[in-house]
C-alpha cells in the first residue's frame, strides 16, 4: 500500500486512522483509528447496519469479528512498519457478552512474532473496559 | 417432511431467496433444512474489500458469512423456534478470495445439546473441494427466550 509504503521511507510510523480510511470494508463499518498508550486503538461508534439481531438489538456477529481482526491487522501493520496488509491464518473469537447498540472499542497486541508469523490478541469493550464484550486469538502472516 | 410446523416451514423452502443481512451487506440464503445445513450467497462488490491493493475481502465479511450461516443451521436443526447467540467461532483461512467473484458459505449443524449447539461450516468460490475458509463454532441456545419489556398500556 503506498500509504505504508510512503510511511517506511520516511521512517515514522504509519499513520493508522488514515490506513484504517484506506480500507473500504472498515470505512463501511464506520471505524477510525487512534494511537493511545503505545498501541492503536479502534472506535466504531453504532450504526443501525451494524445490528445482527433487531429483537435485542445487538451488533452482529461477523461485525465484532470483523472489528476484532481489524485492531489485530492494524496493530501488525503499525507496530511492524509491514509494507503489506498482514493475510490472516486462523483466528479464534470468543463472544463474551451481548454487543449493545453503542460506540464499540478494540485494541490488539502482538503476543508473539515470529519472522513470517505473528500471534495477536485482540479485544473489545464498550461502556466498561474491564467488561470485554468479544476476544480473539488469530496467527496473521507478514507479506514483504 | 415431518409433524412439527417449525420443520414444515423450512422444508418447504420459504427461506429461499430471502436476504442475509451481514452488517447491511445483502446476501442470499439458498438453503435452511430440518437437517441442520445452510447455504448462503455474498456477492463481490466494493464495500466488502479489505486490501485495497489487491481488491480481496475483508477476512470479516468471512467471518460474518460464516457466522451468519452457522447461526442458521443451529435454527434449521432446533425443533422448536428460540433465540440463539455465539459463544464462539474458529476460522481457518485457506486462501484469499478471488476479487470480482461471489463467496458461497455453508453450515452443518452436527449436535444440538440442552444449552450448546455445535457447528461446522466453510466458505468456498468455484468448488466446495477448495475452501476458502473453514470454521467451527458453538452457539448458546436460550430456551427461556429474551426477556422482553412489558408492553406500554
């Protein structure tokens, strides 16, 4: 992507709401970026597509997995300065509690990496930060 | 075919055709049977792109197809209508989906317990024998059903 690409050149960091922009599927969910604490953090505020089961209403599965590998590749591609966007291997998510119709939060961090392979964990909250509404383990390959 | 109304409805196929809504992304159910297999359909388009250099989905819109379809072979297998959540959902990731083409997303449900159901599931293009993705998974099943707030007087 040019935009890491460019960001490798110049040897900063990759700027990650602008990667996050850069993605039509994260720019449809409605997710911007932020570095906060060393790491990058994701907000999803609701949307009413977002919802999966209109009788709770709670947000849909696939979207908080999708939030979930979202954080992970953005924290791989920001902490790793990757040139690419990281393919994903296997990812395992725990649904913890009932997404609620409000603003969502995800953060990621690399639990190990490896020269092809990283492992990430990823979470995410929504009014309580310590109450973890979906968690997840994946292996994401890095493409030079 | 079989006594039970709940059954007659989805062997009757009156799910066919109907729209699968992943995050507002307009899917096709093909299949729900009494047996516990369904079948849905995404076709490509540009919302669903996840690298931009190359045009593949987004790994979620894998993982909402198949969320969404083995939520739907959980309710093909139930003999009685009641709501279901995910506990937890495993996603091998084969190879990426060829950009332009539809993704195909099919379920089994292999065992309907008390509280769990278990499922497994893939994500295919041209061939089923080449998957895109596979999965296993498990979903809370909720007898009692939700609790829901008292109609207004």
């Amino acid at each position: 992507m040019e935009l890491l690409a460019r960001a490798i050149a110049e040897g900063r960091d990759p700027d990650p709401d602008a990667l996050i922009a850069a993605i039509p599927y994260c720019r449809y969910l409605g997710v911007r970026a932020a570095v906060k604490d060393g790491a990058v953090s994701l907000i999803m505020p609701f949307a009413a597509h977002l919802v999966g089961n209109p009788m709770l209403p709670a947000l849909h599965g696939g979207v908080i997995g999708s939030l979930l590998e979202t954080a992970a590749i953005v924290q791989v591609v920001w902490e790793t300065r990757a040139p690419k966007m990281p393919k994903p291997v296997d990812i395992t998510v725990d649904y913890l509690r009932t997404g609620k119709p409000v603003e969502t939060y995800a953060r990621a961090r690399i639990a190990r990496q490896g020269r092809r392979v990283v492992n990430v964990h990823a979470e995410l909250w929504q009014e309580d930060e310590t109450k973890p509404i979906a968690a997840l383990r994946g292996h994401f390959l890095i493409q030079s | 075919m079989t006594d039970n109304w709940f059954d007659r409805l989805k062997d009757i196929g009156r799910h066919i055709g109907q729209t699968a809504y992943i995050a507002g992304l307009k899917g096709e159910v093909l299949e729900i049977t009494s047996t516990g297999k369904a079948r849905m359909r995404m076709p490509y388009g540009p919302d669903l792109v996840g690298d931009p250099d190359t045009g593949v989905v987004h790994g979620g819109v894998i993982t909402g197809m198949l969320d969404h379809t083995c939520g739907m072979s959980v309710t093909g297998a139930l003999r009685t209508p009641m709501p279901i959540a995910t506990l937890d959902l495993r996603i091998d990731y084969m190879k990426p989906a060829v950009p332009g083409q539809d993704i195909f997303a099919e379920a089994e449900c292999v065992k309907v317990g008390h509280d769990v159901a278990f499922v497994r599931g893939l994500a295919h293009q041209d061939s089923r024998e080449e998957p895109i993705a596979l999965c296993t998974g498990a979903f809370m099943l909720i007898r009692g059903g939700y609790q829901m707030p008292p109609a207004a007087e």
